[in-house]
C-alpha cells in the first residue's frame, strides 16, 4: 500500500463529504452515541462498517483475531463495558466469518507460540460441540460450522457479563450472532436464541 495516496485519498474523502454536508465534521465532533456494538474477526476483508453500509458514528467496534470474548481479556471486556455502560448501545453483534484464519489454526495441530492460549478458547469450543462437529464428515462443512459455534459461544460469553446482565433487564439489550461469507459478500443471522441462552446460562452465571 502506497501510503502517500492515503493522505490523498482522505482529502477527497473529505470533500465528498463535505460536499453532501457542510456541517458533517462539525456534527460529527460533537460526539457519538452508536446503537450497536460489533465484535469481529481481524481479518482484512472483514471490514466491519462498510459490509453493513454504516458510516462513521454508527457502530462501536471491537475486532481480533477470531471474533473472540474472552472474560478475562481486559481489551474485550473494556469495551463492552464501556460500550454498554456508557454509550447505552441497544444490540450487540458477534460477527464470524467463513474462511476465518484463527479458526482454521485451531483445527490443526502446530504450535503457534503467542497464539495458542488464543486459539485454545476454539478449541474449547470444538470441545464442547465435538460430538456435532465429528459427526461432519466433510472438512469443508466442518470448518464452517466451527466458525458458526464459535460465533455462539462469544455471544453466550457476553450474556456471562454483568453489563449484559444488567442492560438487558433494564431496557432489553440484546446479543446477535452473524457470519459473514467471504466468498459471496453476504452477511448472514445465525438467529440464535438470546433469550434461551440467557434463561440456560443464568442458572450458573448469574450475577445481577
Ligand atoms: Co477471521
């Protein structure tokens, strides 16, 4: 990447912008109150705002590697705090991704130094689901569904939270759980079952 041309290619960015209104950066400046909290996979074709037609303002957003809620990482759960807590956000999305890279890792036996505590929480993941994911004959369709359990898992790892706890009785905040396929562009709703998730779980995780 040629980053001379980013400077320049933000100076045009910013007389489109200005051009459809004036007042865009002045508004823009006065701070942001986004309705929707994303956490996603770090991979560069998985380009959170623009996939979803969001503009800047829009969605608050968390990405690494594999989409991951881990409870005890500080970055993660700083964010859904603060993102929950106190810009009120009203839905959390945890968006997977076919193809995804951190996922494929975790299927295969190498030891990837810094990365494998990282990997080893979808790797708890395939253990949980193992019975269903062995089952899958196809390699193919057994990594896809990996990505979409692993997906399910960060969202019932949010619904372990507090913050979430909290926000959904006080004004139904919810968690939803998306893939998106590289391969065609297309963002698809795992529709998981927040609210049977969260009745299951809170039996053990509740803490509010
Ligand atoms: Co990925």
């Amino acid at each position: 990447m040629d980053l001379e041309t980013v400077f320049e290619k933000n100076k045009s960015w910013i007389a489109e912008r200005l051009s459809t209104d004036p007042d865009y950066f002045t508004t823009l400046g006065k701070g942001q109150s986004p309705e929707l909290l994303y956490i996603g996979c770090s991979d560069s074709r998985v380009t959170a705002e623009e996939l979803m037609g969001a503009g800047p303002g829009e969605v608050f957003v968390h990405r690494n590697i594999a989409n991951m809620v881990i409870s005890i990482d500080l970055n993660a759960m700083s964010v859904v705090n603060y993102a929950v807590d106190y810009l009120k956000v009203q839905q959390i999305v945890v968006c997977g991704h076919y193809g995804c890279g951190g996922v494929k890792a975790a299927m295969q036996s190498a030891d990837l130094g810094i990365l494998n505590p990282w990997l080893r929480n979808i790797r708890d993941v395939y253990r949980i689901h193992r019975e269903e994911l062995n089952a899958i004959k196809e390699e193919q369709k057994k990594y896809d569904r990996l990505v979409e359990l692993n997906v399910k898992e960060q969202c019932v790892n949010l619904i372990k939270t507090a913050a979430v706890q909290k926000a959904y009785r006080d004004r139904g905040l919810k968690v939803y759980g998306w893939v998106f396929d590289v391969h065609k562009g297309k963002l698809i709703d795992l529709k998981i079952d927040f609210e049977g998730y969260l009745e299951d779980i809170m039996e053990i995780y509740h803490l509010d």
